[in-house]
C-alpha cells in the first residue's frame, strides 16, 4: 500500500489541507451554540493535519494519507453546513448551491 501513497501524493494533499484551513473561516456567532461545534470541527481537522505530519515524519504513509483524508472531511463538513465560511470556493469544497 506504501507504494500506492507516495511522496508526492502526500504532500499534494498535505499543502492542500493547509490550504483549506489558512482560507477557513468560522461562520457563525461566537455568541451562538454552534460557535462550539464549528470550534470543535476545526480543532478536529488541525489535530488530523498535524497527526498526518506526524506520521509522514515517521514514515508511516498510510496513516498519514489516512489523516489527511479525516481533516478534509472535518474541513468540508463545515463548509458544506455553513459553520465554515470558505468563499465560493466550488473547486475546493463541497459546497451547497
């Protein structure tokens, strides 16, 4: 499987979940209740993100790919609810029209 996720395709998605997250913003209130949930969701995809490091510093590619893949979905879970704004970004993020 290592042979499958290579160096390439890890930094590919790893500059692309940086990306993500530098251009999120939280959406909604932060004197509303899912201030907490957005808060929640982005601690969740930085925690991924710096895991996948982790694990690409030990070269563990699989878990590191994996890692990836749960931060993104962190990621595009708020987007796609809103709690997230992202812009009109439609190339990155699976947003609602």
């Amino acid at each position: 499987m290592d042979e499958i996720v290579t160096d390439d395709r890890l930094q590919k998605y790893l500059k692309l979940t940086e990306e993500a997250l530098g251009k999120l913003k939280i959406a909604v209130s932060s004197r509303g209740t899912l201030h907490a949930v957005a808060r929640d969701m982005l601690r969740m995809a930085e925690d991924y993100c710096s895991d996948a490091k982790h694990f690409i510093n030990e070269g563990r590619k699989v878990d590191a790919f994996a890692c990836l893949n749960y931060a993104y979905g962190w990621i595009d879970a708020g987007a796609r609810t809103g709690l997230f704004d992202v812009g009109d970004d439609y190339k990155k993020f699976t947003l609602g029209r």
